[in-house]
C-alpha cells in the first residue's frame, strides 16, 4: 500500500524522495516524464508513468495514500495537479510546492486546495520533509482525526486543573477552530489554588466546568489533555470513547484513543501544543502565548524540573509573543489565611527520617495548599523527600516531593496507595487521593487497576477505614514508608542519613 505519493518531481521534489525514500512506508512517484521516471527508478526509487492531472489515474495509481506531495518545479503545472489530487484523495494530507515564481494568484489557489503550501520565497525542502516525513506523522493524524470528530468536542482537562492543562487545552481548541471544529474547554472539580484562579482570570480563558449531573450526550466528541484515561484522573465515565489523548505523563496501561500523542520526554502538555501550532501554521496570539509559556514554566518548575531540549525550544517560540506583565501578576497572587494555615500545621507536625520529611496537616479546608506546603518543607536543610497529607470531605489528599535524589517519588507513591485510591506523578513531583468510608479497613479496588496523579490532583477509587483520621499518621506514613524500603537501593541510597532539623532552619 502507498503511503506518501509524490506527484511530479522537480529540482525540491528531487531533494525529497531522496530523503523520503529512506524512512518507513510505501514511497511512489508519479512522473509525466518518461526520462524522469527511468532516472528515478535507477536511483532504487518507485516511479511510474502517468498522466498527473487525471484523478481516476492518481487515485488507481495512490490507492489509500495518506499523505500527498504536489512537487514539481513549474507553479502553473503544480495548480492543475494539486487540483487533481484533491479530487482524487480527499482525506489526505495534500503538500503543494509552489514551485519557481509563484504569483500571489498562484498561492491563493494552492492555498485553497492544499492543507500546506510550501512557498520558496521563504521556505525549503527540509520544511516540506519534516511534514511529509515522520515528525508529520501525529500531524496527519490529529488532521484525520478532527475530521472524524462531531462538534461540539469536549477538551477534557484533568480534576481541578493546574496551568500546563489549562493553557494546553485553550490551545487544542485553538487548533480545533482553525480545522473547522467547534470546541469547548470542560473541567471537574474547582480551581482554587490562588495562582491558578489569577491564571485563568487576567487571560480571560473561556472554560466549562461539568460535574456529574452534566449531560454529556451534548458533546460529539472527547479530547483528553496533560492525562490520558477517562475515569482516571478526571470524572468521566471510564467507558467514555476518546477521540484525541495529549499528554507528557508516562502511562502505566495501554491508551485507547482515536489519535494519542504521549511523549515523557518532554516537561509539560504545554510544549507539545506549541509544536502543533506550529505544524498547522497558526498565529500564536499573546493571550495562548503566555498560558502556554506559563504553563511550561509551572510544570517544569522554571527549567529546572524534567526540561527538555523541546521546552526550551517552545519557551524561546512563546517569549516573543507573551506579555510578560501578566505573568508578574499571575505569580503573585494574595494567599489565603487557609494556605497560610496549611503550611504553618505542615512545619509544625513534621517528622524527620534522615532526609525524608512527613507531615499530617490534619482538616484540609484547601487541598491546593498541600502541594505549597510540601514544596515548602523541601526548602529545609538536608531533606530530599517531603511527603504531606491531610483529611478533606472524606477523602485523604496527599502531595510529595523531592529533589537531589534517584528516587521515583511518582513509582513510590503508585506502589504505596495505588491499590487503595490513585496516586503517581513524576519523579519529583506526586501525590495521591483516598476515599474514605465508615467501614472497617478493606481494599475494594481491584489490585491490577491503574492510576495516574500529577500533584495529588485526581482521584479514581476508594477504600473502607474506621476512624482513619484518628489513626491517619500512622496509616499514610507506614505505607510511605514501607514503598519506599522496596525501591532499589540506588534510588533510597542517602535517604535516611542527616541531622533532625528544628523549625527554626526552615527558609520563609
């Protein structure tokens, strides 16, 4: 089966076959020259004769090609072919060159009847490569599966969403717009960490927030963002069928989507957003600009966290576009007297194991503050791993970190509570939720279940406990405890090593 079909090969389409003809899938040239053709195939290429504005001819010839390159070097040849192949294959990705001289009158029609149009005034064939080759692979895909798509799509942000999820589904929904699809931004839970409120707030982002009394038979179609599982770190139904996953978190079981893009090589959501906007050629404007930048620089904790070449990359794309006031703004929102509250019962019921800091804060009346807290107690001389939990509703919400350390907190947390609620993350950044019943202590999950948590955000089971709040630290700090003693050794190497330190050495 033809996977990419060139149609006509000048000067540019030479320099592409060349390159195309070395990756994976099926490569045919289709050539109206017959000397062209011979010199092609002599160079281990596929090439047929034909006649290339004819589109019963390229549609025998291309069969089920899914991605379409109009490359010969003459623009008025190009725009009857180009015509052609849009007849004959109206679901692929279509690439035109422009080829030499191209008018204006030229790029309008190509425009119309391309989905990319490489112009040589300011383009080259690497440009065309990377979109026809195999870094243009999840851009046809995402292409087809918008077209699949019945409006309105839900983008799908994870329970009580932070910055990186935010900015990445406002910029999904940008790209759903561009590609004719109508689009809302939905969310469960509530946004009540202050910095998050103030992000949403000075950008003005339009979001929908859904609970389980939402009909969601309204919606055509679902798209997940920065988590990758309905049911699982949202409240969708888990039978919910999904049509577009993006994520940068690691999965522990197989995604069913329609078109799913998970990369852990990189440190937000919001990186991979950058990249498709780019692949579609849209305008990134200031307001999707500076969510995007702050959403990699939340989740990457200012480029000092899991960062990648490919965050700094989307961070240099974004700066030019972002209004760097508004950030000041959003990093500096009034904290509450809850929060203050939080932080204040975390330092003073820590408990020190070498380099390893647990505390109970007790009654949460503001589940975002655990996360401050806990990045707080990081700051402590000597601690490497700080784990913090409290009681709000019924439900154990617990947030870790750590720093300086081999240790997969993310791993270490699944393997201590994922069998009893939902837990994991990254490796130094995690947490978990628990529900809590009136009943005696009884796992009602099913062990082999799987659950992801990015900073204690989500939840997806529950468990029965009597009177767990009276006997919450020692339930939550033995099982901590007792994951971390089965991590490998290099990773817990140092951990339990170091002074007992006072309040006093804290950093405010």
């Amino acid at each position: 089966m033809v996977d990419r079909l060139v149609v006509g090969c000048g000067q540019v389409g030479h320099l592409l076959v060349e390159d195309l003809a070395d990756r994976p899938g099926e490569l045919l040239v289709l050539e109206e020259n017959e000397r062209h053709v011979t010199r092609l195939r002599e160079a281990g290429i596929s090439a047929k004769q034909a006649d290339l504005t004819d589109p019963e001819t390229l549609r025998a010839e291309g069969g089920a090609a899914t991605t379409v390159l109009v490359a010969g070097g003459q623009p008025a040849r190009n725009r009857a072919r180009v015509t052609a192949v849009r007849t004959a294959f109206p679901d692929a990705l279509v690439v035109a060159y422009a080829g030499t001289d191209p008018t204006e009158d030229d790029l309008s029609h190509f425009r119309r009847a391309a989905d990319e149009v490489v112009d040589p005034t300011r383009t080259t064939a690497e440009f065309v490569v990377q979109r026809a080759g195999d870094d243009g692979h999840n851009l046809r895909q995402l292409r087809a599966a918008f077209r699949s798509v019945s409006d309105p799509l839900a983008i799908v942000t994870h329970d009580n969403p932070d910055p990186d999820a935010i900015a990445s589904a406002v910029a999904l929904r940008r790209v759903a717009t561009a590609l004719g699809v109508d689009a809302e931004v939905c969310y469960y839970g509530e946004i009540t960490h202050q910095e998050n409120r103030a992000f949403v707030n000075l950008l003005g982002f339009d979001l929908t927030q859904i609970d389980g009394d939402t009909d969601l038979s309204e919606y055509g179609g679902f798209a997940l963002v920065d988590h990758s599982r309905p049911g699982v770190n949202d409240q969708l139904p888990a039978e919910t069928p999904v049509d577009i996953v993006i994520d940068h978190h690691p999965p522990r079981a197989p995604v069913d989507a329609g078109f799913v893009d998970l990369r852990s090589d990189v440190g937000a959501t919001s990186t991979l957003l950058v990249q498709y906007l780019q692949a579609f050629g849209l305008e990134i404007d200031e307001t999707v600009a500076t969510g995007l930048l702050f959403g990699i620089r939340v989740d990457t904790d200012d480029f000092t966290r899991e960062v990648s070449t490919a965050d700094f990359e989307a961070a240099a794309t974004l700066a030019p576009h972002a209004d760097f006031g508004t950030l000041e703004r959003i990093e500096s929102p009034s904290a509450s007297d809850d929060t203050f509250d939080t932080i204040a019962s975390a330092i003073a019921n820590r408990q020190r194991r070498g380099s390893v800091v647990t505390s109970s804060v007790g009654d949460l009346s503001d589940r975002d503050s655990l996360a401050q807290a806990a990045e707080r107690l990081l700051e402590l001389d000597g601690v490497a791993v700080t784990v913090v939990y409290g009681l709000k509703d019924g439900v154990i919400y617990i947030s870790g970190r750590a720093r300086g350390t081999d240790l997969d907190l993310g791993e270490t947390l699944r393997n201590a509570f994922d069998q009893i609620g939902s837990a994991g993350g990254h490796a130094d950044m995690a947490g978990a939720q628990i529900l809590v019943t009136d009943t005696t202590l009884d796992p009602t999950t099913d062990p082999d279940s799987d659950h992801e948590e990015d900073d204690g955000d989500e939840m997806d089971t529950s468990f029965a406990a009597a009177d767990v709040a009276g006997d919450l630290e020692a339930f939550i700090t033995g099982r901590f405890y007792e994951a971390l003693d089965s991590r490998p050794h290099r990773e817990t190497a140092g951990l339990y090593a170091g002074p007992t330190t006072d309040i006093d050495d804290i950093v405010l």
